[in-house]
C-alpha cells in the first residue's frame, strides 16, 4: 500500500520556536488531513485540507496542501510545552473506489523543552 | 460522553491464546476501521467496515477478525496470538463520505508473552 514519508523524523525545540513539517508521496492525492497523538492516546484530527493550494489555519497551526497534490506541510508557530507528540499527514488518493480509505505518513515525533 | 471507546486499554496475554478487543462509537458513523501501530509508531490500516462492505488489507493475517453486532460496534477477534502481535490497536470510524475524517479510539496496548 502506499507510504507517505514525514520528515523531519523528530525535532527538539525550545519553547517559542516556530516549526515546520512536512509529507511527500509518490501519488497525487486528493485529501490530506493532519493529525496528532499525545502520549497513550489515538491521533487527534488537527486541520484537513482538500485544494490543490489551499491554506487553512487552526489557533496556532497552519497547514498548507502542496500545489502539486503530492505533498502537504505543517507549521506550529511559537511552539509551547503541549505541543509535544507525533505528527501524523494522511492522505487520500481519488481513485474511484468505495470507502473512505487513508494512508498515514510515519510520523514526526516532536519534543518542546521548556 | 467517549466518541469512539476501545476496552480493554491494555491486554496482557501468553502466546496461542484467543483474544477480543471491543469498540464502540456513538457518533452516528457507518464506516468503522482497526489500524495497527508497531514498535516505530507506524499506522497500518488493517480493516475498513460498514454495512455494504468488508475492506480486508491484504497483508493481515486470517487469525485476525473483525465482527460487527451492529453499526456502532466494531470488535476485533485474534486467534492463535503470537508475539509479533504485541502492538497498540487503534479502532477508529468516520461518516462514509471520501475526505471525511477518522476519529479514533484511545487504543489498546496488546502484549503477547
């Protein structure tokens, strides 16, 4: 199935930095949401995007889909202690089947320290 | 009130028994899915689900299971269990429109030994 590569793996910040993520496939999607786990929990729907181009904010999150559909990118900007967790891009392919199947990147695990 | 809900949160359990994890979502969604999380955090899809359709990754093993009582439940039968096993497994579900969404379930923590 597909596989989307995130990178950076993981990132050590310090507190009130900005960051910058980022997911890449070998397939055009249609779809890309983000999301995050906190530590013992599932991943949490953080912003989902769905135009070639399209830019769309959440509190301090921004993401944007890349304008070649292959790709999508994260930013968290003045970063604070519960920013902390992993990353997760998912994206969705327009084949023309049923369901409403997503493949989820590998993650980028991220560590704030205050 | 818990969205998606997943019991047990963690199952400890010796090798070649059988085990069920339970999900259930009140959310009103009529796709449910099991994901796999491994050791190095990855997702894995292993069972899309609503009452139209079974969606089965290939790569599963037969020894594993979904059952489905009704549209909210989504339970997840493991037979003959084994130690590549141990994982976290994430019930999630969505509405079944493309480009929706999954919520998931807090996961459960399964150790075979």
């Amino acid at each position: 199935g597909q596989q989307l590569n995130q990178s950076p793996q993981s990132m050590f910040i310090q507190e009130g930095e900005d960051v910058s993520m980022n997911c890449t496939s070998s397939s055009i999607f249609n779809t890309w949401l983000w999301y995050k786990q906190d530590p013992g929990e599932g991943p949490v729907l953080l912003i989902a995007l769905y135009k070639a181009g399209e830019l769309t904010s959440n509190g301090r999150l921004t993401a944007q889909f890349g304008i070649t559909r292959k790709d999508s990118f994260l930013n968290i900007s003045a970063s604070i202690p519960s920013d902390v967790g992993i990353y997760f891009c998912a994206g969705q392919t327009p084949r023309t089947y049923t369901g409403n199947q997503f493949y989820f990147g590998t993650g980028t695990s991220l560590t704030v320290i205050p | 009130d818990t969205a998606v809900s997943q019991t047990p949160k963690y199952l400890v359990t010796q090798m070649g028994n059988d085990k069920s994890i339970k999900c259930e979502q009140n959310l009103g969604h009529d796709t449910m899915y099991w994901y796999k999380q491994d050791s190095k955090k990855f997702l894995k899809i292993m069972f899309s689900y609503n009452n139209k359709e079974l969606i089965i990754n290939e790569t599963v093993p037969n020894r594993f299971s979904p059952k489905s009582p009704d549209k909210a439940h989504l339970n997840l039968h493991i037979n003959s269990l084994e130690l590549g096993d141990s994982a976290v497994y994430f019930c999630a579900s969505s509405l079944d429109d493309r480009g929706k969404g999954y919520t998931f379930g807090s996961g459960t923590r399964l150790t075979v030994v």
